[in-house]
C-alpha cells in the first residue's frame, strides 16, 4: 500500500504531498552544481505522485546549462524543493 508523506521545507511556505508506492526510493546525491553547493539527497517520484499543497505561488523556476531540467526553489528561503527529472522526464526529483 502505498505511503502518503508531507514534506514541510525550511521556512515553511511550500508543502509537498507525495505518495509513495515503495516509500523513499532511488535515494542519491546529484553532481550537479546546484544540488552539489546545497548537499542536497533526493528521491524520485511519479510527476503524477507530488501535489503541491501549500506555496505554489512562492515557488520559482529555475534552469541552467542546458535549460532542460526545471528546478523549484521556494522564493522566500531559497530552499531547493523539487525538480523534473532530464534523464526520466516522467518523475520529480524531490529534497528530502
């Protein structure tokens, strides 16, 4: 059965909803630059698996490189909260 967890970021105006069908999986640390300054671990989910519940407003895209991969970041912390994934576009890569 799948799992339903809220993920409450660093000053508390973004929420996450995701379900998980196999709780937290495919764990790793990106090399890239973003992900390799702020030490950030994510996991993946299904696109269709993460709702978000509370700060869409205060969320802001953000590309580099190649301009492919769209990071989230919540524009009042700067906390890196999510990102479509470029190598399996059908998932989120998400900060846990």
């Amino acid at each position: 059965m799948a799992e339903i967890e809220i993920l409450k970021y660093h000053c508390g105006s973004v929420e996450l909803e995701l379900t998980l069908p196999n709780r937290f999986e495919n764990l790793r640390k990106c090399n890239c630059s973003i992900c390799c300054k702020r030490n950030a671990v994510v996991a993946s989910v299904s696109i269709n698996n993460l709702k978000v519940m509370k700060g869409e407003t205060e969320l802001r895209g953000y590309t580099f490189n190649t301009h492919t991969v769209k990071h989230y970041l919540c524009s009042i912390c700067d906390i890196y909260t999510h990102h479509q994934r470029r190598s399996v576009p059908s998932e989120y890569g998400f900060n846990i």
